[in-house]
C-alpha cells in the first residue's frame, strides 16, 4: 500500500514539475485523452466515424509533414502513397484473403516501394520541378487501375474488404490508438540525429554532402519513411470503409494534405495532426450547411495563411510558450524569470 | 614512399568559354600546409570545388592517399579525409548552431572515428569550441555575423575529422584580433592533439587567403594562381621576390 501511494506521489510530482510547466505539454496530454475517452462520451455512430476518419487523415498528413515539411522535398503527390496503400491491402485482402494485420503492413510496403519509385525523380529535381512530377504519379496509377478493370474494380473500386473489427467502438480504438503511436514515432524519428539531417537536406543539400552526408541515402529513407506512414493510413482507411476507389488517389487528396500541413504549421508533425483534427471535424459536423462549407473552409484557410504564414499551431504556441534567451528552455509566456536558470524573462 | 598524399594533375574546369582552372598539376605531402592565393578570380574557389567534387571536373585527376577522386561524390571524397569549407558560407540557417555540426559529425567517418567520445553533441561542442563560437552553441545560425558564420564553416569542417582541410578564406570577414586568434587554432589544429586524434598528427591543408601577412604566418609554401593557371609554387619568401607573382598582383591593381 506505501508502495503505492509513493509511486503515485512520485507520478504527481513528474505531472507537476514535467507536464503542468508548459502549455503544449499539458495540450498533449488532454489531446491523448480526448482521444482515448472519447466512446466513453458518445457512442453515436456517425460520430465515432468521423473521428476515426480525423485519425486515419492525422497519421496522412503527419507522414506529408515528414517528407516535404522536414526534408522539403515537395510532393503534390502524397495521396499516391495513400491510394497505393489503400488499394494494396485491399487487393491482398480480396484476393487472397488475407487478415488486415498482414495486409495493411503488406500494403505499406507497396507504398515504401511506390515512395522509391517517386524518390528517384527527386534525386535530380528541385522544388516546382518535383512537385509537378510528383503530381503525375498518382494520374498514372489511376491509369493502371482503368486499364486492369476486372482485377482493381476499375471506377467502381473494390467492395466487401474485411472489416478491421467487429464494432465500431472497437475499430475506433484500433485506429486512434495506432494514431498515437504512429505519429509519436514520427515525431521522434524528426527530433533524431535522422532529424537533424533531413532538416539540414531542406536548409542546403549541397552543405549536406559537403559535411560528408551521402544525401541520396537519406533522401530515399524520407521518402520509403513518409510512404511507408500514408500507406499505413490508406490501408486502414481500406479495412475501415471497406470499399476503396480511384478517389484515394485523387488529386483533392494531395491537395487536402498539403492544406492540412501548412495550416496548422508544417516541420512540426503536431501542427499537421491539429490541423486535421481542428478542420475534418468541423467539416464533416458543419455538413447541414453543405453549400457554404466548402467556401467557408477556404477563407479560413486563407485567413490563417495570410496572418500566420507558419501554421495556427505553432503560431498558437509562440502566443502562450517563450524561450528563454539564456538556457533555450521553453516557459509560459507569463513567467517573469526561467523555470530553470531563473534568467529574466522580461 | 610509394605515393605522395595529395597529386593533383591536369585538372581543367571550363565555364562556357571561361577557363576557369586550367590544367592545374601539383602535389603535397601529409606534414604541408599550402597557402593558395591569386587576385580575385582567378579560380581558386573553382580547385578546391574540382577538388571535393561539389564540381566535376573536364578533364584532370586527383589522387588522395592512393585512390582517384575526381569523378567521385562529395560525401566519398569527404569520408576519404578531404573537406573543404565554403567561401560564401552556407550555414543550415533554421537550425541552432550546435546542430549544424552534428550533421558533419554524423557522417561515416566521424563516427567511427568517434567511438571514444559517448556523445555526437559533445563532440560538435569540442569543434564549436575550437572554433571559438561554443558560447552560442543553442542559438540559430540565422544570427551569426560574417565572421562567425566562418568560424562555423572551420568548426563544420573539421568535424568531419579530415586528413586534408580545404579552407576557403578562413579570415575574410574577421577583424585583425580575431583573426589572429583563427590563425592561432588553425596552426594548432595542424600540430594534432585534439578533435578525437589524441595520437596522431593534425590534417594537412590547402588555405586560400588574401590577407597574406597572416597566411604566411602560417603556410609552408605558397601556390599563386592567375587566370586559371598555377604560375608559381614555392616557399613564402621565394613567392614575394617572384616577378611574375607581382605582375599578376600588379597588373589587377595590387593586394
Ligand atoms: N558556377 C560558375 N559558372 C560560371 N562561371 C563561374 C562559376 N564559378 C566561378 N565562375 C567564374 O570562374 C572564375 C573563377 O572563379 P573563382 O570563384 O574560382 O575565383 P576565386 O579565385 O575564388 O576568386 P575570389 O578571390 O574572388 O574568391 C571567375 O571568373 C568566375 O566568374
Ligand atoms: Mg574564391
């Protein structure tokens, strides 16, 4: 029983001195829980839905955000990767009968290879360049899928693929909690040396190399990493909806994610994620006003990118989180001297 | 000895009509450290970038310690042992200063030759140290002034823990005391005894300078360039009694 309560104590005092110093910290923790409780608010099925949804397109735009936010290289492509995950679990499911859990990792996988196909091109193209030829690579998948109608479903897509679990609660679960993890490794693989070096390929690639970095290595591993991540996202969807189509592959798609990612402020992995969270929703829930929403969306949008150039996310945390000019450790923007040097803050 | 460390032989560079290194060929030994100067375009810049790859040369070889680099990737040439910094630096601007040279340190090289120190920021903070800019380690680079962003191009290079340091104006931008005290670090860079080789030599160098009192301070010899062409090639002193050397220098308006 002591025990116990020292360990609770001792778990108090982290929440305290670790968690409740920072805003952005204690935002995490009501976002996982949020996250993790929310059935135990609502068992409404549309809803249910569409926050599964939100975490499906969380796991998408954050994998956006490390290719092109960290690495810069630009894809205008990116549902590619979605579509080529989406359609190859669903393939592998309907006709040879695999369980998601082999066919969604599967499916990513074809993604990783459909990212090196993409990757190659972007060894030698820079910026506009790429992301217009990125652009086509999706166009051309839709191509093979109208070619080879009796075996990809053609326009109609596939239906009848495996549910992910019996009930929508616990699909839900599965999902949001795989949200989690996968954006937290995300975010751990940018805050790596890894990191470090994909920022340095965005900042000058030529100083990379010159530094003794064979960039050409890391810039696939970009690629194979953000493929990999949407094509986890595009398998769930599949085993989700249960039906997959050309729309996964859609031009809007590429578009939404880059949308996402700047808006809620792109090389942060967390900005991406809020940003879906804050505007699938309220899309999805707005649906009573369908003629204006779209609109509506887009002067929002608009808005936050003419008054916060680096995302509402980050902007948000600048607002309420300072650095301090002595020790670079983040403190509440109220605080008159440091939580740990005591350095003025002033 | 087989082999000499550094041979450089033939090597051209053509910019449309522009030759901008032509058929450059010299050696050096392990022990030198060369001082590289000519008046301003002459294509010194342009050597050291044929020499690391960041350009591909017409035609022209270079061979470090026993192997061909001309043809090479930078990153090869520099886990080889030969780095070169940049003339117009070209720092990671949004990342903190520390960072900038954990990217050099990551490198292959720079690991495995530095297994003995636990930490990659450690030893980026040795190389920030020795370049005298570790006070600001945390800060972006986007803040340095002139002088520091060359400081943070020598703590870059030599993190890379090079056989063969290429500097490319070390000392432009620096005022006369903090060049000296560069100059200092640079000659005791060059004797060894720090940045993981407690137990050998410091790496040899090419340095293209043009303040010239401090450059003969420190090099052992001198290689003039002009218009592209290597004119003259010897000791400090021989270099400044040269004729040609003068005309070249002359004949742009002096230095
Ligand atoms: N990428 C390029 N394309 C075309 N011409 C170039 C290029 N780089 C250099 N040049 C030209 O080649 C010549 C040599 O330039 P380089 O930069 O090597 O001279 P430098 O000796 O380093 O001069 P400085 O002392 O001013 O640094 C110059 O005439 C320059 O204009
Ligand atoms: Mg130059």
């Amino acid at each position: 029983m002591k025990l116990i309560l020292f360990y609770l104590r001792k778990l108090l005092a982290v929440v305290r001195n670790e968690v409740l110093v920072l805003p952005s910290r204690v935002a995490v923790i009501i976002f996982f829980l949020f996250i993790l409780l929310l059935p135990s608010f609502t068992d409404d099925v549309y809803i249910l839905r569409v926050f599964t949804l939100t975490c499906i397109f969380a796991i998408f735009a954050a994998s956006w955000d490390l290719l092109c936010g960290f690495t810069g290289q630009l894809n205008f492509g990116h549902a590619l990767f979605f579509g080529v995950g989406a359609y190859s679990a669903a393939l592998m499911n309907i006709h040879w009968q695999l369980a998601p859990w082999f066919s969604i990792p599967l499916g990513a996988l074809v993604a990783v290879a459909a990212g090196l196909t993409v990757g190659i091109p972007a060894l030698r193209l820079k910026g506009t360049y790429l992301a217009l030829t990125t652009m086509a690579f999706p166009i051309i998948v839709i191509g093979l899928i109208f070619t080879f109608p009796g075996f990809t479903g053609g326009e109609l897509g596939i239906s009848g693929i495996q549910k992910l679990a019996p009930t929508r609660i616990e699909e839900y679960y599965v999902i949001s909690i795989l949200m989690l993890v996968l954006c937290t490794i995300m975010w751990k693989i940018t805050d790596s040396n890894t990191g470090i070096i994909f920022h340095a390929i965005r900042e000058d690639e030529i100083a990379v190399r010159a530094s003794g970095v064979n960039t050409t290595r890391y810039k696939l591993l970009a690629f194979c990493l953000s493929g990999f991540f949407a094509g986890l996202a595009g398998g769930l969807y599949a085993h989700f909806m249960r039906i997959v189509g050309p729309s996964t592959l859609d031009v809007s798609l590429s578009f939404q994610v880059v949308i996402w990612s700047i808006f809620g402020g792109a090389a942060t992995i967390y900005g991406p994620v809020a940003a879906v969270f804050f505007l699938y929703p309220t899309l999805e829930l707005f649906h009573l006003i369908q003629d204006y929403r779209t609109i509506v969306f887009a002067i929002v949008v608009l808005l936050v990118l003419i008054f916060m150039p680096d995302g509402l996310f980050r902007w948000l945390r600048e607002k309420v989180e300072e650095e301090c000019p002595r020790c670079k450790v983040r403190n509440v923007a109220w605080r008159k001297t440091c939580r740990v040097c005591t350095a003025s803050l002033e | 000895m087989s082999q000499s460390f550094l041979e450089v032989k033939g090597l051209t560079k053509k910019f449309g009509g522009l030759t901008a290194v032509n058929d450059a060929t010299f050696s050096m030994e392990r022990h030198q450290i060369i001082g590289l100067i000519g008046p301003n375009g002459a294509g010194k810049t342009t050597l050291l970038r044929l020499m690391t790859g960041i350009l591909k040369p017409d035609s022209g070889s270079v061979r470090f310690m026993g192997q061909e680099m001309a043809g090479k990737n930078t990153w090869d040439i520099v886990n080889k042992g030969m780095v070169s910094t940049f003339q117009n630096m070209r720092p990671f601007r949004r990342l903190p200063i520390i960072a900038n040279v954990m990217v050099a340190c990551l490198c292959p090289r720079a690991l495995k030759r530095g297994e003995w120190v636990k930490k990659i920021e450690a030893k980026a903070m040795d190389a920030l140290e020795f370049a005298g800019i570790s006070d600001m380690a945390k800060e972006n680079a986007s803040i340095l002034s002139q002088g520091d962003l060359k400081r943070l191009e020598v703590a870059r290079a030599i993190a890379t823990e090079p056989e063969l340091l290429l500097l490319d104006e070390p000392f432009g931008g620096l005022s006369p005391a903090e060049t000296d005290l560069m100059a200092k670090s640079i000659k005791r860079l060059h004797k060894g005894g720090r940045f993981g080789r407690l137990h050998s030599e410091g790496p040899a160098m090419i340095i293209v300078e043009h303040k010239l009192h401090w450059l003969m301070m420190i090099a052992t010899r001198i290689i003039v360039l002009s218009f592209g062409t290597i004119i003259a090639d010897g000791t400090p002193d021989e270099i400044i009694k040269n004729p040609t050397v003068i005309e070249a220098y002359l004949g742009q308006g002096g230095n």
